[in-house]
C-alpha cells in the first residue's frame, strides 16, 4: 500500500527585486513573524514611531514637561478636591496636601516595580475618591446631604429613571453609559498619571528626597502656625479627612440599623383597639394629601413667594367664601430635594425615617401607620390617589389601603408632564369621580399624592374648566407649548420661577378641588413632603414644609386648637414648628385616641 506523505513548501530564495517605478513588488512570500507574531512592516511602522523623539528632540522634550505637568495638577486636584459645588474655587486648590507628600515618601522607598504597583493603586484610590467627591456634590445639591456609601446605590437606579420620565429613555441611557465610562476613564488616567509621577520621583531619586522633606517641613511649619493663604489654611489633609467622612457614615449607618429596628418596634397606638383610635373623626371623610416639593421657600424666598401667597390668598378667600376653615403649622422633613417616600413615611409612621435603610425597615415591620390605623377600624374605607406610581408598590400593605389607583387606573389619556404622569387637576377629578363622588356604607380615608410640582417643573400644566377635562387629551396642547426640561434645569433662575409657578398650580388645583367637591364632612390634610433642590430654595435653606388643616365642622378645628397654628392655610413666619414625625401622635391625642401600654 503505497504511503503518501505532505511535504511543507519551502520558500523560495530568489532575490527577485522590486518593481522599479517604486509601485507594489513583485510577488514573492510574506515577512517572517517574530515571536509574538507581529509581522514585520508593524514592527517597522512602530520603531519608526518610537524614533520620533530623536528626530523632533524639542517637540517630544515639551511633550514629556506638559504630560508630567498635567500629571502632578490631576493628582493634586484629586487630593484637594472638596465635596461640596460651593467649594470649587481657586484657593482650595493652592494648598499643599499631606497625602501627596507621605504618597512620594511610601514610593521613594520602594524598588521600580512594587514602586510602579503601589503607584497605579495609589491613583486608582485618588479616582475612586474623586468620584465620591462628586457623588457627594450632587447628592448635597439634590437632597442636602453626602453620599452614604452603604445605602445610597440604589438611588442612583431611581435617577436614572427619573432622567428617563423626564427627559426620554434615550438621553437617560446615554447619559448613563457616559457616567460608567467616565469614571471608567477617570481612574484609568489618575492611575496611569500617578504611575508616571513615581517613575519620576525614581529617576531622580536624591532631587525628590530633598524635595519631599522640604515639602514635609513646610507643611508641619504651616499646620502649627495656622498659616493661611486666600483665606484657607495651607497645609491640607482634604483626602484623609473626606475618607473618615464616608468611614464615619458607614459606621454610623450600620449602628443606626440594629437601634431604629427596636424603635420601630416601640409603638404607643400599636396595641390600641380599632374602636378607641381617632373616634373624635368617625363619620368624616379624611384626605391625607402630599404636594410634591411644597417647601417653606415656597413661602418666603423672596423670589418665589410673591406668586406662591398671592394663590395661597386667594385659594383662602374662595375656601371661606364656600364655609371651609383652616388651621396651618411647619413640619421639618425627614428629608429634602428627594426621596419623597421618606416624607411620606416620616409623617404617617411617627418614625424619623431620613434613609433607604431605615425606610426598608419600618416597611417590613409591624409599625402601624397613620393610614392603617384607619383601617384599622374598620369604620372606614381606605383608598391611595397615587398617579406617580408605575408598577409594582408593595408599601400599600403598609399603609393599609384597601385599593390603590396607580398612573394606569385614573383613566388618563393625555400627555405626561415631563416626570409627573397627569396633571394635579386630572388626578383629583379622577378621585372624584371614581371614589370620592361615589355613595358608600362607610366613610372614606384617602391618601392623595399630587406630582405636578416634582422636579424639573417643566412642562407646567395650566388650569382648564373642570368640566372640560374628560380624559385628560384636553392637555396636549398645553404640554406642547410648556417650555423643555433641559432648559429650565440648566437654568437656575428659570428654575426657581417654575418651581414656584408648579406651586401655585398644585394649590390652586387641590382648593379648587374642595371648594368644588368639599362636603360638611370632608377633613382635608395637605402639606409637602420637602423642600425643593438646593439650587432652588438655597444652600442654607431650612428642612420645613407647611402643613394644614382644613375642614367645614368647627369642632374639627376645635380639638387642635392648643396646637396654636396660624389660620389659613398660610402659616406664619412664627407658626409652631415640628420635626415631621411628631405629627402622627399629635394627630392621634388630638382626635380622641387612646395610647395602649
């Protein structure tokens, strides 16, 4: 049987040259790989780039200068970087950190390659803290406060979607890819930029020693004298001050948890009988009604209030005029620019609820809420007004309402107002001719959550007659002409005054709603659950909302009289003030309810 066997051509070895007019070469094998397998024209076309600086000496010795300049201003700016946008200004950044000159010592005595591991950690850190610094700015500027590295993630998904509810699933994504990517990058380039700065300090070793104890010197010399420069001390340990910041937080979030889930057990009306809870109200129907952002700014910053009183006026007069009165006080919130579910639950709990974490807890806990209490009873029929709410909302066990109509149950078919799903005057419409208009065996307690006044307050609706709303499609024009989200969140100024526009467009509905569909019976509650954006109400602005009480029967007004509220539903500049989570026990001993042990 004969054997065949393959042979491997060898290349030929022919000196065959090139075409002569410089065109392609005549046919003839490939270049040999190197080891790795780069052909050798890539080879040739790299080394061909690394020689660039022999022949332009000048141009790649100012590259080297620049790069290494830009370099140390990104490792310093990261060290001095402060957290808050009210701190971005030049003298923060001409101190002399503490960090970077132990960081060039931990290196100086380090051989080149742990050298050069140490650095691209070192810098990695410096990104990973700069990102933080930023997170902690807008976090300060949308909601008051830092970021807590524990409990804060999950706000950053609600972010996103509210990106995407207010200004299109397209930007939202995009916006979010570019956050991943620029953070990405961030850490990439002050790690790559701190690597650079080691193998410099290592190419000249004596030079940075001398450097680095003179730096030192000077810096425990300004630390011990005070010294000052613009204001701002010079000798700085921003780093290690904002790292025991977010250790602090940490540490204070994970023993805050254990203690709020024993306070949240510890509950006067827990153990009350249904028959002894609010018997001073039965027969009444109770509205418990949020207005979205509704802040004591509204009231009083000069540059939104003129507007916002004027409407609360008027709203007042015309509720008189229909045989309403009202008593109205302040109410500090749990939280503030956001999160309004912490606001919500704050006041109905009786529970001081300012985090995620304390927020999940007294949801899963046995804690009755100022809404479940009435349902407790048994003498009345709960129901949640909740047109913000677009899927799936479990805390309505908590609440204790018997049926939530959510974004998809008021029966709208009109355009959405930027994040608000309906406007305020549709919502309320929707309530009564659903339920609230409807005979029942029993009185009613609802809770109403009107949206129109949420951030970026653009789109605004405008009022149409009640009659003329139908399914809400009388609303396309107005949203059509309502001026772009974008522009009026870029716009600081433009903000404040449509904040205070959604303001008085919220009001307006909600007292015309009364005035309108109010009965003897009616008890009305509204106040707001926060504060709007720093960038709205002002960086030092308080925490209080107002709150009010409003109904026909005088003895309602009556059983709270100690409180000594303003009348209206103004409050007064020196109305009482509460923390938002009093209310629910006042509320309570107000209207007859007895405390069990």
């Amino acid at each position: 049987m004969p054997v065949f066997t393959r042979q491997r051509q060898l290349p030929a070895t022919t000196d065959e040259p090139a075409a002569a007019d410089g065109g392609k070469p005549l046919e003839g094998p490939p270049a040999p790989d190197d080891e790795s397998g780069t052909p050798q024209a890539l080879r040739t076309r790299f080394a061909h780039l690394r020689a660039w600086r022999s022949r332009h000496p000048a141009a790649a010795r100012n590259l080297s200068w620049t790069t290494t300049i830009l370099a140390a201003t990104l490792v310093i700016a990261a060290f001095l970087l402060p957290n808050a946008w009210g701190a971005l200004r030049p003298n923060r950044f001409m101190r002399l950190p503490a960090e970077a000159i132990v960081g060039a010592v931990i290196l100086l005595a380090l051989p080149r390659r742990p050298r050069t591991i140490v650095a691209a950690l070192i810098g990695a850190g410096l990104g990973v803290l700069t990102v933080l610094n930023f997170l902690d700015m807008g976090f300060r500027e949308y909601l008051g406060r830092g970021f807590n590295l524990v409990l804060d993630w999950e706000l950053l998904d609600d972010a996103q979607s509210y990106t995407a509810d207010s200004m299109g699933g397209t930007v939202a994504t995009v916006a979010a890819v570019g956050a991943v990517l620029l953070v990405v990058v961030l850490i990439a380039v002050m790690a790559l930029a701190t690597v650079r700065l080691a193998n410099l300090l290592g190419r000249n070793t004596a030079l940075a020693t001398r450097g680095t104890l003179i730096a030192g010197t000077v810096w425990i010399m300004c630390s011990a004298m005070g010294v000052q420069l613009l204001g701002v001390p010079v000798a700085s340990d921003r780093a290690v001050s904002a790292l025991a910041v977010q250790a602090r937080r940490v540490k204070d979030t994970l023993r805050d948890e254990a203690a709020f889930a024993k306070e949240a057990k510890a509950d006067r009306f827990g153990s009350t009988p249904g028959a002894q809870l609010v018997p001073d109200l039965r027969g009444k129907d109770v509205i418990f009604t949020f207005i979205e952002s509704y802040g004591r700014s509204a009231l009083e910053d000069p540059d939104i209030s003129p507007g916002v009183n004027k409407t609360l006026d008027t709203s007042s007069e015309a509720l008189t005029k229909a045989g309403f009165a009202a008593k109205s006080g302040w109410l500090t919130s749990a939280t503030y620019g956001g999160s309004s579910w912490l606001g919500h639950s704050t006041f109905l709990s009786g529970l001081w609820i300012d985090n995620q974490q304390r927020f999940r807890t007294v949801m899963s806990s046995d804690r009755l809420s100022l809404t479940k209490m009435f349902q407790k009873t048994g003498a009345w029929d709960t129901v949640g007004i909740m047109p913000g709410i677009q899927k799936r909302w479990p805390e309505e066990e908590f609440y204790g309402l018997d049926k939530v109509y959510d974004a998809f149950e008021l029966g709208y078919k009109g355009p959405k107002f930027s994040w608000s799903t309906m406007p305020d005057q549709y919502a309320l419409e929707a309530f009564q001719r659903q339920v609230h208009g409807k005979k029942r065996d029993k009185p009613l307690m609802s809770e109403v959550i009107l949206t129109s006044s949420h951030q970026p307050w653009a789109p605004i609706p405008k009022m149409v007659g009640w009659d003329e709303l139908g399914d809400g499609s009388i609303f396309n024009s107005i949203q059509k002409a309502g001026n772009n989200p974008s522009d009026v969140m870029s716009d600081s100024a433009k903000s404040r005054e449509e904040y205070g526009k959604s303001i008085e467009y919220s009001v307006t509905s909600l007292t015309q709603w009364l005035e309108r569909y109010g009965t003897d019976d009616t008890v009305l509650v509204f106040l707001g659950d926060h504060q709007p954006i720093a960038r709205v109400s002002g960086d030092n602005a308080s925490r209080d909302v107002p709150v009010s009480i409003v109904a026909k029967d005088p003895k309602v007004l009556d059983k709270i009289s100690s409180w000594n509220w303003t009348d209206g539903i103004k409050p007064d500049t020196k109305a009482p003030v509460w923390k938002m989570d009093a209310f629910r026990d006042r509320f309570l001993m107000a209207y007859g309810s007895t405390p069990a042990p």
